[in-house]
C-alpha cells in the first residue's frame, strides 16, 4: 500500500512505538470455535477452484482424473502398458500420472466402473502420502482402528485393511463416512469431494489459514504472527519496482510472500490491509461483536513509498526501513499485513463494508467510537464483484522464487505501468487482473484525501 494519511506516516516515522499489545484480553472468548469443514466446504472449493463435480455414481476414471488436475501430477516420464486403458485413450494421463505417482499400483485400471467407498479411500490414502504409515501397522493397531469405526477387519485384504485403519486414525476418513465404507457400495459425492479435499490438504494444495474469527486462541496466533514477521527483501524485484518510483511510475507498491496465499474460495472472501497489530485484534473482537464467523488468514507484507525530505529526517526501526535517493528523497519500506477472511455466507462478506464504514474508517480527525488506529482510507478487496465496490487493476510482477511485488492502480493507468515495467526490465513477466476495492481507496486512487 500507499501511505494515505500523515498519521500513518508519523507512526511509521516514530518507529511504531506504540504497539499496544495490551490487547491479549481485549475480547473475551465468545463462540465455540467453528466445525471443521466438511463436504459441502470442498465440494465448493473444487467447483470453484477447479470446475471438479462429482455425480451420485461417479466412475474411477473421473476421480482419478480429478486428482490428477488436483494434484499437478505429470505423466510425461512415466512409462506404463495398462491392460485396459490405451496409450491414445483419454483416460491414460490420469491413470499413467497416478501410476507414476505411487496411486495406482495395478496395471489394471477399470476407469468406467463405478468407484467404490473403500476404493476412493485406498486412493486418497496413497495420495495424501500415508502409503508408509499404512504399512507399519501391526494387526493389532489395524484391528483396533477398524474396530472403532465398526469396520470388520477381516472383511479386508491385510494391505486394504492397513490403508482404511491409516485413514480413520490420520483423520482423513471422516467418522460420518464409516457406515458408507462398511456398506462398500459407490462412493457417494459427498464423500469423494471429502476425500479429494482432505487429501489436498496432506499435500499442501487446500486453504491456508490461521484459524477462525470465534477460536479462543485467535487473538494469541495473530500476534505470533506478526511478532515474527518481518520486513520482505526481494532484491531481484526491488530493483524493477524502486526505479519505477524514482521515476514517478508509481506511487507505491507491495510486497509480498506467495507462500501465505489463503487459497480460499473467492466468491466467500476478501482481503484487509493494514499495519496495525493492535487493529488487528479489534478488527476481529469487532466482526465477533457482530455476530460474523470466518477463517482468517495472515499475510505479511511490506509496503514501500516516497518519503520526501521536507517531511524531516526519518526514524529507523525493525519495521520501518529507508534508503536516500538520488534527489535527496527516500524510499521507505514499512512493515504491514494482509488480514484474508473466508466468510461462512456471502451474505456475511457484503455486511464486511457496512461495518468497517461504521467502525474502522476515519472521517474526521476527532472521529469517536472508532477502533484502534483506524484510518481515512481503509484498504479492503474482493475478487469477485460486490455492490457499492469498484474495479481497479492490480499490476503484478513475481520473481523466482515465492515473493512477488505489485502496486494498484485504475484500470486506466494500467497500461503505463506495465509498458514502464518492461521498458525497466524487457524480461519481466508483468500479470495484470482486475478487482474490486472499497471506494475510500478508490477515491484515493482518484487523488481524493478522504
């Protein structure tokens, strides 16, 4: 972000110096913490993520191709005959990629035939990466977890029987799901969207986040997660990006780590930026006070603007950094955050707005009944279309590895920005989408002051 208002920049100038965490206890505990997520939660998350559905019978050959997208698993290098799937069939990939894998262990794939409950689970147990722990159970421990979900343990192959007992102990298999498995009829959508969810899950590949508005101990992981947060260096992208200021390009522009992506479903989330730790914290008693649950993602961020010499000399500290150019200005780099949000309704994501315009936006420099360090131009988007939002461009470039930078801009600017980006640098690779913002940053796009 930009910074938008001289409070802001003292703060940053003086160091932050008054981070209040005093806020431990600012909230006492209220809602239970949210359920797990279950069918319904991944079943929207691989329609929109993926496009992926699953039908009331759903044939092996379709789930294996889901994993397979899922997963990102390559078929290229893997060299295998199967006795029922051609090489020119369009079931082969899947199949080959899985084999490759260490999903599928037989040369015989039945891709049309329905899939069954225990089938999808032998699957799933492969995919998530717990083949190894399957197979150091001992039939006591094997009979034990089948045991416990009403599973009759001979009923099974020993190698079957390891696999579901892994699934039910690592938490894969669902308890609602035993009956299902014991039954041994077709796979039921709910539970291959279950499965294919959970199983992205064990490989990194679903949502990322810290926990729930209404957890008890949401307030304790948010200010670990900033107190070790830090400052982001990027010196391969800095040096695109800091020109681009120098030369008036930009205003402003982010930082940030790909790695903390939330990865949530878009139609449900949005994102709020801020530099506050202290607003954080009352930014989430706030949407418990108004009744509003979700999952809650930190992001770290490092935002980087002009500071000009007329403003004084700057102050230093571990979360607000400067480097003199050549005109005698600065370019200051301000430790700051992302706060995603993944609602449980979309009502619940269009009441957002209504509260932070009432409760964490400044329209005067007296305003009362406002939370901590709230600001004129608060800084929160969707990726997908809301009322009373508006569109602007977000102008992005990334770098080798996981940090990327990118600064916001009107739609009509855009183009400018990204013809300079390249004229910085030909071989940068500049992404540009479009997204809606809150209109307060709106209008200070706009070069309006409130």
């Amino acid at each position: 972000m930009i910074v938008r208002d001289m409070t802001a920049l003292r703060r940053f100038v003086a160091g932050g110096a008054a981070l209040a965490i005093a806020c431990a206890a600012a909230f006492p505990v209220a809602a239970a913490a949210a359920p797990a997520e279950d069918a319904n939660d991944y079943a929207l998350f691989l329609e929109q993520k993926y496009d992926i559905a699953f039908g009331a019978s759903t044939p092996k050959g379709d789930f294996l191709e889901a994993m397979q997208e899922t997963l990102e698993l390559d078929a290229k290098a893997v060299k295998v005959a199967f006795e029922d799937v051609a090489s020119d069939s369009p079931r082969f990939e899947a199949a080959a990629a899985l084999y490759g894998a260490g999903v599928m262990t037989s040369t015989t794939v039945q891709p049309e035939a329905t899939l069954t409950a225990p089938g999808a689970v032998y699957l799933a147990v492969k995919a998530s990466g717990l083949k190894e722990l399957a197979y150091s159970y001992k039939a006591d421990k094997v009979n034990a977890a089948l045991s416990k979900a009403g599973l009759t343990p001979s009923a099974y192959s020993p190698q079957a029987a390891k696999e579901l007992a892994a699934a039910i102990d690592a938490g894969l298999l669902p308890e609602s799901y035993y009956k299902e498995v014991a039954a041994g009829g077709p796979a039921s959508n709910a539970l291959l969207a279950t499965l294919l969810g959970k199983t992205l899950a064990f490989n990194d590949r679903y949502k990322h986040y810290l926990g729930s508005v209404s957890d008890a101990d949401i307030y304790g992981k948010l200010q670990d997660a900033y107190r070790t947060s830090d400052l982001i260096q990027a010196p391969e992208l800095q040096e695109v990006v800091d020109t681009a200021l120098k030369q008036d390009l930009l205003t402003g522009y982010n930082l940030k780590d790909s790695r903390y992506d939330p990865n949530f479903v878009d139609s449900l989330s949005l994102t709020y930026g801020h530099d506050n730790l202290l607003h954080a914290v009352q930014l989430i008693g706030l949407l418990r006070s108004e009744g509003i649950d979700a999952l809650v993602q930190f992001e770290p961020k490092t935002s980087a603007f002009i500071y000009l010499k007329e403003w004084g000399e700057p102050t230093e500290s571990d979360s607000y950094q400067v480097v003199q150019i050549e005109n005698g200005n600065y370019i200051a780099y301000a430790k700051e955050y992302d706060l995603s949000f993944e609602f449980e309704t979309a009502a619940d994501k269009a009441r957002f707005q209504d509260i932070v315009l009432a409760y964490a936006k400044k329209n005067s420099e007296d305003a009362a009944g406002l939370i901590a360090s709230s600001w004129w131009q608060p800084l929160y988007y969707s990726f997908t279309e809301l009322e009373g939002y508006d569109l602007i461009t977000n102008n992005k470039i990334e770098s080798s590895g996981p940090y990327y930078a990118q600064s916001f801009s009107l739609n009509a600017a855009s183009e400018a920005i990204v013809d300079g980006f390249e004229a910085l640098d030909p071989d940068v690779e500049v992404e540009t989408y479009t997204f809606w913002v809150d209109p307060p940053f709106f209008r200070y796009l706009n070069g309006e002051s409130m």
